[in-house]
C-alpha cells in the first residue's frame, strides 16, 4: 500500500465510522459489503467509505488493516469510547483543529 501525505486533506474522515469499525474489528474476516452492512457505513462505487477509513484508522495506529484487529492504540480508543457512551470522547482530541 501506498503512502499518501495529503490523505487527510483529501478525505475527511468521520469520527462514528471509525468507531464503527472499531466495535467490530474482531479479526473475522469480513468483505467490504459485510462491513458496510453491519456498519452502516456507505461502500458504492463512487461513495465509498469503508476501504478509506479503514486505511484512516490503520494510519492512525487503530486498526490492523492485515487481519481487522484493534491496535492497542485502537483497544483503548474502542473502551474511552465505550465508557463514554456518546458524550465527549476521546474523538474530540484527536480531531481538535
């Protein structure tokens, strides 16, 4: 896979997708359409969104894009998240401007 710097200027990634992925990054393996079903994330052919925020998340140290595990990084975002149940998470520090 490719580096791309300006990957987080082109794609603004969206906090709740990324949670998303994290709740269901069990190792299993899923196909980009299961993901995005179980997810609710949007995958069509000129609006997909899984295979971005998973490279996000994996370029951020969240996601293990090889076998769709949380990092330990992604754990303990996953459980802040949990904890806080909506209310202002740990997503409002990694995303602050």
């Amino acid at each position: 896979m490719s580096e791309n710097v300006n990957f987080h200027m082109t794609f603004p990634p969206t906090p709740a997708y990324i949670g998303r992925l994290l709740k269901i990054a069990d190792g299993r393996v899923h196909t980009v359409a299961e993901i995005a079903e179980e997810t609710g994330i949007p995958e069509g052919a000129s609006s997909g969104k899984v295979r971005p925020h998973i490279q996000y998340a994996s370029y951020m140290g969240l996601l293990n894009s090889t076998d769709f595990t949380r990092t330990p990084l992604g754990k303990i975002v996953y459980l802040e998240d949990c904890i806080n149940n909506g209310r202002k998470s740990i997503w409002s520090k990694i995303f602050q401007g």
